[in-house]
C-alpha cells in the first residue's frame, strides 16, 4: 500500500512525492489511500473494451510521470459518459505518438479542424494532413463531406506545459473543455501547470471511484 503522510498543523498533504494545496487536493489523496488498501501494483483496476488500466499506471499518473494512451482513452470513456445528453457530440478516433500527445478535433458544423498541442511545433502540425488522411480511409461513408479538405486552425491561446511530461494530461483538460457547451475563452484559464498535481488526483480518484466499490 502506498501511504499518506498529512501534516496536520501546516498547509500541505505530501503523498508519493507530491506538495499539494489542503484546499481541494487532500480529499483526493484521502480517498485513493482508501482505495488502494489491498490493491497490488500488477493488479488491473479498470477495463473497458481493449482499454486496461492497473494500479502501477495509477501510481504513474500520481506521480507526475508521462501517460500513455490508455490514460488518455479513459479519459475520453469518461467524457463520453457525461456527454450522453449530447449524443453524437463527442466521438473519439485514436492516432498513437509515442513520443508526444496532441488533440485534433473536427466540428461537423463548421467543417474545421481545431488542433491543440501543449508543446507547439511546427513538425507536430505537419503530420496532421496524414493523419486526417488515414482517418479518411478508415472511416468511408462515415462523413457526408471530405475531412481532408477542411481548414486546420491553431488554438493558440490554449494553455501550454512547462515541463516534457504532462502533454497526456494536458489532451485530457483540452479534450474536457472542447466538449463543453460553451466557447472557451481561453484568455480567462487559468494556468493549468501549477495545478497539474490536482488534476492528476483529480483524474486516479474518479478512475478508482467508478471502478472499485
């Protein structure tokens, strides 16, 4: 078992390396040290079709340590799973990087490719033609339109990381707010870097939550 060392008389919960905030984070911490008695690192916690999860990608994704797909695909299942009201608002298709994670996000309406991408370079907006071509081709007659003509457009004022391992978690928060019914006014976010620890916590406790009872 992982355990939680709180002092109880300061201002942080330091829990697998990581100094938190008491407002808000702890809670999380709490709960997944609840979670985790009796879980053994090699043990699966989640599965969902071909997505599998164990208790060491949760301890990764404590750890401020890179996420991989499967993190990401979670993610997405969850978002689907709120966004049942909106049928059809959200759907995910999947094209694995092994080196960096960026977003592409096509709107129907508009007939526009929002691309986002927490580390920006030239080189990661170059393959997005190929991308979009071999999603074209494993999906025929799933458009009434042409994707691969669609305008791709930058989203330059979305928040970026300052560090080489937290992109997966940063397509997750994008993924997040493309979905919401609202633009977002991305001058007004907040900056998500110093708040990645939350986030992480944020994102085992619900994994762990929905899964083990």
């Amino acid at each position: 078992m992982v355990g939680i060392n709180e002092e109880l008389l300061g201002i942080t919960v330091k829990f697998l390396g990581i100094t938190a905030s008491l407002v808000g984070i702890s809670r999380y911490y709490r709960g997944i040290g609840r979670y985790y008695q009796g879980i053994g690192r090699n043990d699966m916690i989640y599965t969902s079709g071909k997505v599998f999860i164990y208790r060491s990608q949760i301890d990764e994704l404590l750890m401020s340590e890179y996420l991989d797909t499967n993190h990401v695909d979670i993610f997405g299942i969850f978002l689907v799973e709120k966004s049942q009201m909106c049928p059809g608002l959200y759907l995910p298709f999947l094209f694995v990087s092994s080196f960096h994670l960026t977003l592409l996000v096509g709107n129907l309406k508009t007939k526009v490719w929002d691309f986002y991408d927490s580390l920006p370079k030239k080189t990661h907006r170059a393959i997005l033609p190929e991308v979009i071509s071999h999603l074209y081709e494993d999906t025929i007659n799933s458009f009434d339109t042409d994707i691969r003509g669609w305008r791709i457009q930058k989203i330059k004022q979305a928040p970026t990381q300052k560090n080489s391992v937290d992109c997966g978690m940063y397509i997750c928060k994008y993924m997040e707010a493309a979905i919401q019914p609202e633009a977002v006014v991305w001058t007004d976010v907040k900056d998500w870097q110093e708040n990645m620890a939350k986030f992480r916590a944020e994102f085992a406790y619900a994994i762990l939550s929905t899964t083990i009872k």
